[in-house]
C-alpha cells in the first residue's frame, strides 16, 4: 500500500491538475489528506461507494495519462542522471589527486553523454 501511495502520489503531482474537480479532491483527500472513504463521502456529501468509484477512475486516469506522456518517469530517469553525474563528478575529484588523466577524460566524457542524454529526453517532452 505504501508504495502505490507514493506512486499515485508522484502521479498526482504530475497530473492532478488534468482531473475533474471532484476527482481531484477525492485523491487529495484520500491520499494526501488521509482521509477515509468514509470521511470524504461526508466531507463531499456522497455515498462511500461514490467515493470509491470516482477514486478507483481518477486513479486509473492518472496512470492513463503517464502511460501517453512518461513525464513521471522522465523525471526519475532526469534525477537517476543527476546522481550518476555526482558521482562522477565525485570521481573526477579523486583522480585529480593521482594525475590519472585518462581516467578524468573517461567521467568528463560520460559525463558529457549523460548530459547529452538528459537533454534529449527534455525535448522529447518539449515536443
């Protein structure tokens, strides 16, 4: 449960703003507000079901929309990138200490193809 939570958490970030108002409070108050199905029916004034109903399309919309425009997972592809960066960056520190300049323009030339990568799927966004 935790992670769906966190992955219609991340989805609702990217997404939310593309649902019906009611299916938009619904998720917020489901999964950002803990609220139970039982507590939104009243806070809405809606049965349960409707709730659970509504929740279930909103969910199925949110994965609907990532499936079509994989801005979720471009993002953690972007932030995996960054790390791989870091560390070579991190690298690219210690080799300069031991004048192993080969290995300094092998993570200089990684890093450039990271790059080089991260820029492409941003305009693949873009598009």
């Amino acid at each position: 449960m935790v992670e769906k939570l966190v992955e219609i958490g991340i989805l609702f970030d990217f997404y939310g703003k593309l649902l019906t108002e009611k299916q938009y409070r619904i998720v917020d108050l489901f999964y950002i507000e803990d609220f139970s199905l039982s507590e939104i029916g009243e806070e809405l004034n809606i049965t349960r079901q409707g709730v659970y109903d509504t929740l279930k399309r909103a969910e199925e919309k949110l994965y609907q929309y990532e499936s079509t425009l994989g801005l979720a997972n471009k993002f953690k592809e972007s932030h995996m990138n960054i790390k791989r960066i870091l560390k070579l960056t991190k690298d690219i520190k210690g080799f300069i200490d031991t004048d192993d300049y080969k290995k300094i323009k092998d993570s200089a030339e990684k890093i450039e193809d990271i790059g080089l990568e991260i820029l492409e799927n941003s305009w693949e966004v873009m598009d």
